[in-house]
C-alpha cells in the first residue's frame, strides 16, 4: 500500500500556523514513508476564495521547502461532484431540505436549552412531494444532506488507536 496525503486549504486568506502544522506533519509522514503529498486548493467558496490567496499558499509552501508531488483544485472537478451526487439523489442518500438558517438555529437552540446534543431532526424527510412543490413555489432552494446510517462507526486510528462512535450521535451534513 502506498501512502498519500494531502494538504487542502482554503484560499479565503492568508496561511496560519495551524495550516503550516497540519502542511508540515503530512509533508513529513509523506517522505519518510516515501509517499506522495497533495497539494489540493479548497477553493469551492467561489464569495471568498481569490486567486492571490491561491498564490500565497503556494509560495509559502515553497519558501518553507513544503514541495508538493501533486496539485489540484477542487473547482476542477465540479462535473465529478454533480454525477456522484445525482447517483446519491437516485440511491435516497442525499435528500433535500428547505429549512432557512434561521429555522435550523432555532431547531439547535431549542435541543441544546433542553440539554440535548444539537442534531438534524431529519424532518426533511417526511415532506411529501406536495410539500416540497409549495416550498419551491415559495422560492426556497434546497440544501442537501447525506442521510448518515445510524450504526456503530469503528477504525484504528494510527494516533489515537481505536476508535468509536455511535453514528445516530451525528447529523447529517449538508453536502450541497
């Protein structure tokens, strides 16, 4: 087995300490175990994402002597992204939902003033087609989550060992 890792940032600003830290581990880890270290831009955030921030990444990474085997950006692979996400559509594991982030807020708040974890409620899924149709018509777009099993989650963990967590303790995320 070959090793690979990455280090993706955001090119929504400057490199940090932190970004330098996570950048600096892999890097290591890659080389000593004569793997590869991608260097993959985050730069989805199309409002807050610019070109000079990409720049910057990669010329501290390169004045800091962090080279790279590989480079992509994840924009370039929005075609990707769409075919995998209408196979999850089809398959019932991404489903939409409307709610504004006002009506989440207050779905959280309301869970963690009664000492409970805030989690997604999954409401979503109980709308019916009618439903959907009238929030449309209302002009509210969909947010799209993947509907996590609720089963036990397990690995080994080369750090931390093992480790365990129960996935009905997670919300799903939203994905789109």
């Amino acid at each position: 087995m070959s090793v690979a890792v990455r280090f993706a940032p955001s090119p929504t600003g400057l490199l940090h300490v932190g970004n330098v830290r996570l950048a600096l581990v892999n890097w290591l880890f890659a080389r000593k175990a004569g793997g590869n270290f991608l260097l993959r831009l985050d730069d989805t955030d199309e409002e807050r994402s610019k070109p000079e921030y990409a720049e910057g990444i990669e010329r501290d990474l390169t004045w800091l002597g962090l080279t790279w085997d590989r480079f992509a950006r994840e924009s370039d692979r929005y075609g990707r992204y769409d075919e995998v996400a209408a196979a999850l559509k089809a398959s019932g594991r991404l489903y939409p939902c409307y709610e504004t982030p006002e009506e989440l807020n207050l779905k959280r708040a309301s869970l963690v003033s009664q000492g409970r974890p805030p989690i997604y409620d999954r409401a979503a899924l109980r709308l019916g087609d009618a439903d959907r149709a009238r929030l449309e018509s209302e002009g509210r777009k969909p947010h799209w989550r993947f509907k996590l099993e609720h089963t036990p989650v397990e690995w080994t963990d080369l750090v931390r060992g093992p480790v365990h967590f129960e996935g009905a303790a997670l919300s799903d995320p939203v994905l789109i």
